[in-house]
C-alpha cells in the first residue's frame, strides 16, 4: 500500500487521523469514568483488535494520552489512568458543594521495619490539621518500591498537595518536587529544593546531651547506640561531638554500637556492652526512646539500677518513655506540631504559590526525667 493510500485510509471522521480518533475515543472513557484513575487500560492488542488499527497507531493515540496528562506507563507492567482533566474542571462545581482538597504523604519510612511511635505522632499531627482544613489523606506506602519508581507511585492516583517524609535519596527527591504539585518536606532537610521543609535541629539535640555528660562528669565514661546511618543520626553524633569537644576538649565515646533505631535493637546492643565491657558504662546516650527503652529494659533484668549505676537518655519525647519505670530522660520533639506545621505551610502555599520556600528547623529540649 502505497503512502498516499494508507494516509487516506487514516483520516477518518472529519478529517482527522485514526490514531487522533482513537485517542478522542479513550480520551471521553477516562472521562466518562469507563476507565477510572488508576486503572490499567487495554493492552496495545487488545486495542488494535477493538478499533480495528495497527499497533503503531495505536501507540501514537496514547502517545497524545500521555503527553496530556491523562495515562502513564510502567515498564514491564502496562498503561495507567493517571487523572482525567474533566475530574479537575469539576472539581468544587455545583449548588452547595465544597471542594475537598487531597493532601498525598508519600515516605520510604512506611514499612514496620522503620515505622514506629515517631512517625506515627508526626502522621497524627498531619491528620488534626487536615480535619480543619477539611482536607484528605492519601497515603502511598513505598517503602518496597524502587526509588526510581516513585514518581510512578505518585502519579498513579495524583493529590492536590504533597507531604513528603524524610529520608530520601536526594536526587529523586528533587524529582519529585519539581515534577508534582505543591509540596512540603517533613523531617527532612529542603536545601538546595524548590519547596518547603519542616525539619528537626537534630544537631542541637546532641548538643544538649553532650552538655549533660559534661555537666555530670561523664564526658570519658559514656557509650552511644545509634540508629541507621541516615542525615538525622550523623547531624545528632555531630552535635554530641562539637558540644562535649566545646565543653571538656575531647570526644572518646567508650563505644558507639547500631541499634537499628528499634527497641530490640537497643537491648541487643545493650548485652553486648554487658557481656564483653567492665566496668560499665556510666551512661548510655541513645539515639531515640525506643533503643533507649530496650537498653533499659536489659539492664533492670540483669539487676543494674537506673540511674544509680547506670544513666539513660533517650532521644525524640515518644509518648511510651513517660510511663517506664524509670521514667525515661530523653531529648523531646513535639512531633505532633511538626505534623500540624507541615499542613498549615503547605496550605500557604497553595493559597499563595509564589511565596518564597521557607526552611523552619524545631528545636527540641531537654527532659530530665528519672533515667539520668
């Protein structure tokens, strides 16, 4: 078949080409609800054989699709609806009827192996705040998915604003604040990034410890269990360093150990430092509550008091070190106020997008308690 023939054969309906028709007749499905966010459409086969066109055309029809916003695709694993732009002009329309903004939270932290009492306060802030501005929570659990697959994850069922909770991979961070809709950082640093961030002075909290050892004599009879090697473990070991290196000239930890950031990583480590190190450690500076209330736990069982022989601090204000017995000491974040920080930030920003970024850092303090 010569060019001119086929050429002929694809302009159909007015004038315009098949593959454009095609792409009009997909197009009114996903908005009609046929095909609804988030669902896979028809394989490239499978439309070939129902509008009776080749699979070139056919791919040159979600070609249009996809640069209009309404599909993407995921190697391997087929087409998607992303969001119809008729769901986006309806939005808010009609007698009576107010617009309900989705707030997505996208975090690598969702996952039981990282999720605990600290992210689930700052979550709870989230949502308080969310209920004033009427507002919704989508939540995208990634903590298994590829990191270069996270934009896929996100514009598979697309939210007005976005919540993004720390750590991540720098470069696909910023990624994916440049690619998405207004968004703020949440216990992550937004440097060199186009956007928001409420984060934890995590530097100071150490430094108010490394103050506490030295005020008690403790600066060379201290151990440390840390947690995973991430931005907020190295800026807390820094803060300690510069503060004990400040206020006594030297930084000799007896020993650093990882505890995972876990209760039971925390008592591992603990037995290990009971079973191989005599004497004791005066104190044991834990890098949150959880280690800090698994030590404590494995040191009472083997009948070490505390604090009168052994001294615990924790690290984040967990609502479970209040009740321990011994009370936990530890350095306290209101994690439910940088949740509600988090949306009243991103709510300026939607309300105003060319306010400059802003950078708010929460200074945590000191709770001396019945541990230390």
């Amino acid at each position: 078949m010569n060019a001119l023939k086929k050429r002929k054969i694809e302009r159909k309906n007015g004038g315009k080409f098949l593959y454009e028709s095609i792409a009009a007749t997909i197009r009114s499905s996903i908005e009609s609800g046929k095909y609804g966010v988030g669902s896979r459409l028809p394989s490239l086969d499978d439309f070939s054989s129902h509008f009776g066109a080749n699979r070139l055309t056919v791919r040159k029809a979600l070609t249009i699709l996809r640069e209009e916003g309404y599909i993407y695709s995921l190697p391997a694993q087929g087409t998607y609806v992303r969001q119809a732009m008729a769901e986006r002009k309806q939005e808010g329309t009609g007698a009576g009827q107010r617009k309900i903004r989705v707030v997505g939270l996208l975090s690598q932290v969702l996952v039981p192996a990282h999720f605990g009492p600290y992210h689930q306060e700052i979550i709870a802030g989230i949502n308080e705040a969310l209920l004033e501005y009427g507002a919704n929570l989508l939540t995208y659990a990634v903590g298994l998915i590829r990191p270069d697959q996270l934009i896929h994850v996100r514009d598979a069922v697309p939210a007005d604003a976005m919540i993004y909770m720390g750590p991540f991979d720098r470069v696909i961070l910023s990624q994916l604040v440049r690619s998405g809709p207004p968004s703020v950082l949440v216990d992550f640093d937004s440097r060199g990034l186009p956007c928001d961030s409420i984060c934890l002075d995590n530097e100071l909290g150490g430094m108010e410890v490394g103050r506490l050892l030295a005020a008690h004599g403790l600066a060379d009879d201290f151990a440390v269990i840390e947690g995973r090697p991430d931005d907020a473990c190295a800026a807390r070991m820094e803060g300690l360093r510069k503060s004990l290196e400040q206020e006594t000239g030297s930084y000799h930890p007896r020993v650093i150990a990882n505890g995972n950031y876990t209760k039971k990583g925390g008592r591992m480590v603990m037995q290990k430092i009971f079973d191989e190190m005599r004497p004791l450690p005066k104190a044991i500076f834990c890098l949150n509550d959880e280690m800090a209330i698994g030590a404590m736990d494995l040191l009472l069982e083997k009948g070490i008091r505390v604090p009168e022989d052994v001294r615990i601090i924790g690290f984040d204000g967990i609502e479970q070190g209040a009740i321990t017995r011994p009370r936990l000491s530890t350095v306290s974040i209101d994690m439910r106020q940088i949740g509600r920080l988090s949306v009243s930030t991103l709510f300026r920003r939607l309300s105003n997008p060319r306010v400059s970024a802003s950078r708010l850092l929460i200074s945590p303090k000191l709770l001396l308690r019945d541990s230390f």
